[in-house]
C-alpha cells in the first residue's frame, strides 16, 4: 500500500507517492491540465496502478488561518475525487508549502523552466512528509 499527495492546481497538479512502507516519498510527477476532468482520471490510474490506499489533499489556507477560493477549489476538487476513488482522502494543511519548496528549489539552485516544472512535486512531497508525520505521530 502507498500514500498519495496532491498539490492541486488549475494548470499543474503535484503528486508524490510514498514508498511501500509509507516511510520516505518515493516517486514524483505532474500532471499538466486545465481540465480536472483528466486530472482526475490520471489521479485515479495512477493511485490505482500504485495501489494507493490514502490520499493526502493538500489544503490552501491563508496565512491567518482562514480559507478563500483556493481551499474552496480544493474541496470542490476532493468531492468529486472522492466520487471515483474508492479510498481515503484526508487534508492537510499547506501553507508556506511553495516558499518550502521555493527555499529548497533555490538552495539546488533550480532555475527557470526547469524550476517551473518541479515546484508542484516538491510541494506534494512536502504535503506527504507532513501526513506521513502525522499519521505515524497518532
């Protein structure tokens, strides 16, 4: 069994799964739509090609807390994923998720297109570090 993160987006959608003892991050990809009807049928072949029991949605807050549009867009998202998978979907909190992901993409010295391309699956390893450390800490 293996753990999905989702960093959701309107263009690039992060995903990073764990390994099988749901310990470290294993593998990484992007899914590049504006369609979330395809991303989430490529959310679905992968989680089942994986045998993903859990998904980790990464949740946008703003900083106080609060949730806007985004977090609304996410749910929104996870409503309809829940609808085709047959697993378990939990939040988790991502802010400062993408200045993580920016620090460390600075400090490999990742530039330009390049860079472009990996935020969003440096993000979703960090939202699946996070569950992970959760779900191991309860």
């Amino acid at each position: 069994m293996k753990i999905m993160a989702i960093d959701y987006g309107d263009a690039r959608t992060g995903i990073a799964l764990s390994d099988l003892l749901c310990s470290i991050v294993g593998s990484t990809t992007v899914i590049h739509s504006r369609n979330s009807e395809k991303t989430l049928n490529e959310i679905c072949r992968i989680a089942k090609e994986n045998d993903v029991r859990e998904i980790a949605m990464g949740l946008p807050k703003n900083m106080d807390g609060t949730e806007g549009f985004r977090a609304e867009a996410t749910y929104k998202f996870a409503k309809r994923l829940g609808e085709i998978y047959d697993g378990r979907i939990e939040f988790v909190d991502e802010r400062l998720t993408t200045v993580g992901a920016s620090q460390f993409l600075n400090a490999t010295n990742t530039r330009g297109g390049k860079r472009k391309d990996v935020i969003d699956t440096v993000s979703a390893c960090l939202i699946l570090e996070t569950y992970m450390k959760r779900k191991n800490n309860s």
